[in-house]
C-alpha cells in the first residue's frame, strides 16, 4: 500500500469522519425562486428541531476508506462534547490501533505509531496536510447529521448564511453566496439535501470557495429515523476516494470522560 494512501487516506477519514473523514440578519435574496425570508428560517428551525438535544455522544463505527483500487478496513470510537471537542480512536479490523486524534475549535492533534505520524496545530494547518477546507463545524456536523456553516453552527450563523433551493425533485438548504455583511468569510459552501417529509439530512455537498466539489456525504437512516450509515465520496478530478461508515451504536449521555494525552 503506498504511503501517499496510508498518509492522506488515513487523515482524512480521521478528520473527516472518524480517521481521516447549533435571529440574526437573513437576506431576502436566495438562490432560485420567490422564497421569502420566513421560508430559508422555517426550514433551519424545522431540520434543528428534529435533531435531539444533547451534550455528550459516543459513536461506535465501523466501515472501510476507499482509494483507487486500495482498500482497508476500520473500527472506531468517537466521543464528542458538544460544540467543544471531538476524540476519535481508530483499529483495524483484528483490534490494531491505526489512529488517534483530539480535536478543538481550535486545534487538531493526530497520532499513529503505525503510520509514523505525530502532529499538531491548529485548523490552517490541518487544512494544508490534508488539501481539503475542513474545520470543526464540519466535522461535528457530518458525525451528528446536523446543519453547519464555515462560519459557525449556532442559529445565528444558518439563519445568515444558509437559503432554501427548491426544484421538482428536492429540498435543498445552501450557503448563500451573496452575502452583503462585509467581506465573505466562507471558507468552503455548503449544500443540504433534505427530505421533504421529515426535515432529516439526507445527503451533504461541499465545495470549495473557488466553485470546485469536493466531498458528497449521504446519510442512510433506519425506520426509526436513527442513523445507520454515512457515505462520504471525494469528487474532486485528482482523486477517487471514498468513506463507508457503519454506526454500530449511539448513545447520548450527560457525562463522557475524554481522555487524550497531548503533546
């Protein structure tokens, strides 16, 4: 297996997903059609309102990370406090640790004996290794299912930043790129698939600030409406690359220990 997999495909789903994978001013302009302000608001409280309130979550996944025609299996434990930090345990499939990471809003610490990796630094840096636009936002968001921006998750930034996309087939919730509140301080847009009849995420799209896609991400639930699977695909031209993540178990809880030892 080359080292260009081992490095950037085992990053990237940590980060990413489990190894390297919540009124302010809101414009009347949106993307297509005669939507009103109270539409693109409706739609955000509607898709928040079905997601359960928490504060701390444990995931236990596996699933496999996909490159060209190489392949490997994973298992992993993500434990999240919610909108603080995010720890993730990654082995292979026989029970071998591949991967570890802790991540902040602020920063981002990676270790693999395995793979010979030791880093830290903050959200820049880690966009630099990995060649993707990829902060915290994100990666809370794609684990949990739930709406974000580059520019923060609280109401105040989806209610500024995102507008309803209708068309025949779908429901859509995008970033608004014609934002007039100063300089546009995206740094990646966002394009929601929603189900029509429950208001539950059914797939994510992100592209990055020069118009290129980057990442499509399809959640698949069970009939109770609770998380089974994530896909995430590269779409990028220079790379075939893709994520399948199982959800074994969820469990949302008031308290979970979340030991790392930095360094």
């Amino acid at each position: 297996m080359g080292n260009r997999f081992k490095y950037k495909g085992y990053i990237f789903l940590i980060v990413l997903a489990i190894l390297t994978l919540d009124g302010c001013h809101v414009f009347k302009k949106t993307v297509s059609g005669a939507k009103s302000v109270s539409d693109d608001e409706n739609l955000v409280r509607k898709i928040v309102n079905t997601q359960p309130a928490w504060k701390f979550m444990e995931l236990r996944l596996t699933g496999k990370a996909i490159e060209d025609d190489q392949r490997i299996g994973i298992m992993g434990t993500v434990k999240m406090e919610k909108d603080k930090q995010i720890f993730v345990l990654l082995r292979s499939m026989i029970g071998i640790e591949l991967a570890r990471v802790y991540a902040n809003r602020d920063s981002v610490w990676v270790i693999s004996k395995m793979l010979g990796i030791k880093e830290r630094g903050d959200w820049k840096l880690a966009v630099g290794k990995l060649g993707y636009p990829v902060d915290f936002n994100a990666i809370q968001g794609i684990l949990v299912q739930s709406l974000f921006t580059s520019t923060g998750d609280q109401m105040t930034d989806l209610l500024d930043n995102l507008v309803v996309k209708t068309d025949r087939d779908s429901l859509r919730l995008v970033s608004n790129t014609n934002l007039k509140s100063g300089i546009n301080k995206n740094k990646y847009f966002i394009d929601f698939l929603i189900n029509k009849v429950n208001f539950m995420i059914d797939g994510t799209k992100i592209r990055d600030i020069n118009g290129q896609w980057i990442a499509d991400i399809t959640y698949l639930y069970n009939k109770e409406n609770l998380i089974k699977k994530v896909e995430l695909k590269g779409i990028d031209s220079e790379r075939n690359f893709a994520v399948d993540l199982n959800v074994v178990k969820r469990d949302l809880k008031d308290f979970i220990e979340i030991n790392f030892d930095k360094f």
